[in-house]
C-alpha cells in the first residue's frame, strides 16, 4: 500500500533522518519514521475505505481530524503539567532534547503549516521553549493556535479543502500542495511525537492512555449523551 507522503530522506553523520515536519529541522531517529510511515499507511487505507479519490478529503473529516489532534495534544500536556521541572526542561530519551522542547516542536509544526496554509509565508524563525516562561503559557498559545486552525478550515468551502494552496519560504522556490495533505500531516506528524512522549511520561507513571483516533470518537459520543 502506498504511503500517503512520499518520506524524504537523506543521511547525515550516518543516520537516516527525515525533514517533514519543518524545512530545515533536526531529522528523527529511523524508528521515529516507520511511527510516521505506519500513521499514513493507515490514514491512507481510511481514505481509499470512504471511495475518495487522490486530492479529496470531506471538510468534515478533516475538520474531525484536526479535533482529534486538539484532544490527543490536550491529554499530554495534561500529564505533562505534572512533571517536575527538572522532568520537564531535563535531557530524556526524545527526538528532541526534552519534553518541553518536544511540546514546543508539535506546537511549532502545527504553527508553521497554518501560517503557510492561511498566510502564504513559513515563518523562518521556529518556536523554541524559551519563548514560553511556563507550560501554562504553552498551553495558552496553543489554545489560541488550535482556535485559529480550526477557525480558518471551517470557512474554507469543499472545493477550497480540494483544492491546493501556495506557499512561499525563505530556503527555496515557492510550492504548492493540496491542502488536505498538509493538514494531515500536521496531524500524523503529532501522532508521532505524542507517541514518544506518552512512552515518557508512562516510565513516569503518567500514562496518557489510550489516545487513537477510535478512543477520541468514542470520547466525543460519550460527551454528547
């Protein structure tokens, strides 16, 4: 089965390393990959399942798919806030340095792809943990981040979620995608990290549990009854 995104790769100081998330990123471990590889190869089996042909996505489904990636971001950073700080800022087992920086790059990447989406410009200069004093302040931008996602694909209309959009940055020429594939990006590149992160936080005894697409379904018709 073909994967949804081609996986970019090339080798540096003799790792396989990927650079989806940002242009110009540090690359992940090759385990990481086959995490991101696996998450597209089912989103991909979804989206054949449902009859939608290459470049369609139903704007509910992917309004649902962004709720999914707001709730599951939600779930970590609730157990993260019971870090102690030297837990939270110190050096773990992570694509990233810690567990603060891993939060600040899912965070980052879902700012970055909604700038470019919706402004038409990557911003050059990514987040980085000190420009959050505290997790709480974390946790305010990425509400305001999640409200302005969500905001801008609810006005898109279904023929604007087909289509593609433009976007220029400061490395190259610009480039133009289908909105959908960058969308799901966001949402299976937060898969990937939430997983390393929930692996941390359970050797802590601060398991997230459950956080899959089905348990968020489930969730979300509990709420409702």
């Amino acid at each position: 089965m073909a994967c949804l995104f081609p996986i970019e790769h090339h080798h540096l100081v003799g790792r396989l390393t990927t650079r989806w998330s940002r242009p110009g990123q540090p690359g992940v471990e090759f385990g990481a990959i086959l995490v991101l590889a696996g998450r597209a190869a089912h989103l991909e089996a979804v989206r054949r399942t449902h009859g939608l042909e290459d470049g369609q996505m139903k704007k509910a489904e992917l309004l649902t798919l962004v709720a999914f990636n707001t709730w599951a971001n939600r779930r970590i950073l609730a157990k993260a806030a019971r870090l102690a700080p030297r837990a939270l800022h110190g050096k773990a087992n992570l694509s990233y340095p810690s567990p603060i920086a891993t939060l600040v790059h899912v965070l980052d990447t879902q700012w970055y792809w909604r700038e470019g989406i919706q402004v038409g410009i990557l911003p050059s200069r990514p987040l980085i943990p000190a420009d959050f004093p505290s997790l709480h302040a974390l946790r305010r931008r990425w509400d305001e981040e999640d409200r302005l996602l969500l905001g801008y694909l609810s006005s898109r209309t279904q023929r604007q979620v087909d289509g593609n959009v433009t976007y220029t940055w400061r490395q190259a020429r610009p480039r133009t995608r289908p909105l959908w594939h960058i969308i799901t990006h966001v949402v299976n590149h937060g898969t990937q990290h939430r997983t390393e992160l929930a692996v941390f936080l359970t050797a802590k005894k601060l398991s997230p549990r459950n956080m899959d697409f089905l348990d968020y379904i489930r969730h979300k018709t509990n709420a409702r009854t």
